[in-house]
C-alpha cells in the first residue's frame, strides 16, 4: 500500500517575498509536467508525499506549498479562496514555469479553482482529488460522517470551539479515535497502517504549526457561493464512490456547473484513496483527457 522509502523527511524549499515567506516541497520527476498543489484542510507540504513515487514513474513534478497560515509559510491579513494565488505564481515565477496543472486536494479544492480563474494564462487545467466544492448544496452531503459535519457547523458559528475541536484540546483529545469507526473501511486501513504513520504525522504536526486557524477558516469559506462556472479549464473530479469526509455527490453536483468537468469515481474508496490509488491519480495528473464543454446550468 505504502512506500516506507518515503519515511525520511521531504527537502523544504523556501522562497522570500517580500517580508513573507513560502515554504514547499517537490515531488516526482523534476523534468515532468509541472503540477501546483494546494493541500487540505488541515495539511500542509507533506500531504502529497504518498505520491511521489507514482509521480516520478508518471513524470509528473508536484510543487507543493504550505498554504498560508499553514505550516512555515507566513499567513496573509485577506481571507478567501484567492488567499494563496500571489505564492502560487510567485513560485511559477521562480521556478521558470510558464503554466501548471492545478491540483486541489479535499479542502485544497477552492484554492486551485480560485488559481485557475484568476490566473487562466498560467493555469491549464485542474485537477480535483476528493476535493470539497465551494458551496455545495446540503442535499450533496447527507452521505458525510457526523463529526465531519458537527466540525463544519461549528466552524461557521463558533469558530474558536471549532479550533479547540481541531487542535484535540480538552475533551476532543480523542475524537478521532472515537470516530474511526465511522469512515468507510478503505480509509481505516490508510488510517491505521503503520507505514503510513510518520507521513501522517509529520504532515499533521506541520499543518499544525500556526494553529488551526487557517483550517477553520477554510471551513467557514465553503459554506459561501464561488462561481463555478467561471472556470474554463477542464476541470477533473476524481472521487470514491464511499468517502465520507467529502461525498460523491459533491462532485457529481460540482460537475454539471462546470463549463468543461468529468467525474472519475472510485468504487469503494474513501477520502484516503490517493494513498492507495497513487498511479492513477499520477496518470491524470500527467495526461489531459479530450474536452467536453457544456453551458453551465443557470442558479
């Protein structure tokens, strides 16, 4: 399932701008095509780790960032989507990269969808793995774990017990033992493999770095509407049929907004599914598929 090559730490890159400060890491194939990703909510430069090897074999170079607020890259005083959009290009910039696939990654999703509008010259098309979609109607998400749900509602309300909550103070210390049950079957065994631990953890405790604030505010962003349809690149969904976290009606939904969109589903697979699926979504990632457009439907 795991790599456990992969344990040692990924090399951190850090690029100054201005008085900020973007931490990333690459993975895969430094030759291949060049792929910006935005991590989950919580997560941080380590969260594509699991993919690197499938990457190198696809030939596919992930550059992925800290988003700000998390991890070692410094957190910017405007909230939104577009948070994040100035590093993404200034890293293209840096690194000599004319345009990228954008890849979002559960709560990362917003994030490249808000990239690829704003920047359509330096973005070619987005990929969307289990990737939560800015406002999203209650009725896609009837399928999501309770605690999943309870934490998104107390983000949009009480935002600092939602911190505590995320950060395990107090009484949620072991919430996520006590809710492991209720994740499908394919993510308890990410969950719970031993080989996966360190990646988990190093990317939880880098996440982590700031506080959970950034992550909640990642969660009360997509209680907002974001215009779907202004996204002309293809945009792929790839998604498990039994993820909990982010249901596949989500993306069945987000997929009939989208000018250009495609869902590939995942039969039985969970949230987690990138970790046991790493060369398909590395061969999506890689190959573009042939465009399908369509007229947004109308609100």
């Amino acid at each position: 399932m795991t790599d456990p090559a992969e344990n040692p730490p990924p090399v951190t890159h850090r690029l100054r701008v201005g008085a900020r400060t973007i931490a990333y890491c690459e993975y895969g194939d430094p030759a291949g095509v060049p792929v910006l990703a935005a991590h989950g909510s919580p997560g941080s430069r380590y969260q594509l780790a699991p993919l690197a090897a499938a990457a190198t074999r696809a030939r596919v170079r992930i550059i992925s960032p800290d988003r700000p607020g998390f991890g070692e890259t410094t957190r910017e005083r405007r909230r939104g989507f577009a948070t994040g959009s100035g590093d993404a290009i200034a890293l293209l910039d840096e690194l000599g990269i004319d345009s990228a696939v954008a890849l979002g990654f559960s709560g990362g999703a917003g994030y490249s969808l808000a990239l690829a509008r704003e920047h359509p010259d330096r973005i070619e098309r987005v990929v969307l793995v289990c990737g939560m979609l800015p406002g999203a109607p209650p009725r896609t998400l009837r399928a999501r774990i309770p605690i999943v749900t309870a934490l998104y509602r107390v983000a949009r309300f009480l935002p600092g017990l939602a911190v505590a909550m995320l950060d395990g103070r107090g009484p949620f210390g072991a919430t996520r033992e006590r809710n492991l049950s209720a994740w499908p079957s394919a993510d308890r065994e990410v969950m719970v493999d031993a080989a996966m631990a360190p990646m988990m953890a190093r990317d939880a405790r880098a996440g982590a770095r700031q506080g959970s604030r950034a992550a909640i505010d990642d969660l009360r962003e997509y209680f907002r509407r974001f215009p779907l349809e202004d996204v002309l690149q293809p945009v792929d969904l790839l998604h498990g049929t039994a993820d909990g976290n982010v249901p596949i009606a989500v993306a069945q939904w987000g997929a009939t907004r989208f000018p250009d969109a495609l869902v590939r589903e995942f039969e039985q697979q969970g949230h987690y599914f990138a970790v046991t699926h790493a060369d398909e979504v590395a061969e999506a990632l890689r190959e573009p598929r042939p465009r399908v457009r369509r007229s947004a439907p109308a609100e």
